[in-house]
C-alpha cells in the first residue's frame, strides 16, 4: 500500500506542478542548450554510422511489399 500511496502522491504532485500557472517561463537558454546538444547528437552519429544507417533503411525500405 505504501508503492500505491506514494505514486498517488507523486501523480498529484505532478499534476499540480503541470496545472498551476508560472515558474517555468523563460527557461530559453536551457531549451536552446538541449536542442543544440540534440543537433550536435545527430551530427555525430550521422558522420559515424550515415552510410549504415542508410544501406539499413533502404533495405528495410525494399523489404515491405505493397498489397
């Protein structure tokens, strides 16, 4: 009973957190930080593994037959 009554707790707390107005405005610098870490993710990896990821798309591309 204690698991349930603290995942309450927690639901309730989050809903509040999500419902109530203010507090989170102008938080831009950390979304322009987290969005430029995404880009700079996707670089890396496109430069590591592009031409396998692409060779793996293409083939599951072909692998799906049209009814």
């Amino acid at each position: 009973m204690a698991l349930r009554t603290s995942a309450r707790q927690l639901m309730t707390s989050v809903y509040v957190r999500i419902t109530t107005p203010g507090g989170d405005e102008g938080d831009v610098p950390g979304w322009v930080l987290i969005t430029l870490m995404t880009a700079g993710l996707v670089a890396v990896l496109w430069t590591a593994a592009g031409d396998k990821l692409g060779n793996l798309l293409n083939t599951a591309l072909d692998s799906v037959t049209p009814k």
